[in-house]
C-alpha cells in the first residue's frame, strides 16, 4: 500500500515501522531507522491513501503497483 506525500513522494507502507505525531508535525519509522517528517495528520495520510486506491480503481487501473 502506498501514500502520496508532499510533491512526488510516495510512501510504501511495506517499509514502514510507525506513524505518529509529535510537536513538530507527523513522523514516519521507516525499517531502516530512518525517519521522515511530514505537515500532514495521520488522518489525513489514511485520507490520501484511500484516495490514491480510489483513483487507480477509477482509472481502470489494478489497485496493485506491479497491475
């Protein structure tokens, strides 16, 4: 599963530890310890993600990457 981020970022879930919120803004735990900081809530990543997937499927598209 992926999340468009700011810009061109795509997030993939499958390299991720944790999302969580702190005081300056929202930070993703990727497997390899790195981490990235984003200005979105986690509401709002689940809300881009179900659009993304909601996109594919109207464009006719498989809701896989690989599809």
């Amino acid at each position: 599963m992926f999340i468009p981020l700011e810009g061109e970022n795509i997030l993939c879930l499958a390299n991720t530890v944790a999302i969580y919120k702190t005081d300056n803004g929202t930070e993703i735990l990727k497997r390899d310890g790195s981490v990235i900081r984003t200005g979105f809530t986690p509401p709002t990543l689940k809300k881009r993600q179900l659009d993304f997937l909601c996109k594919r499927t109207i464009n006719g598209r498989s809701s896989s990457i690989n599809g």
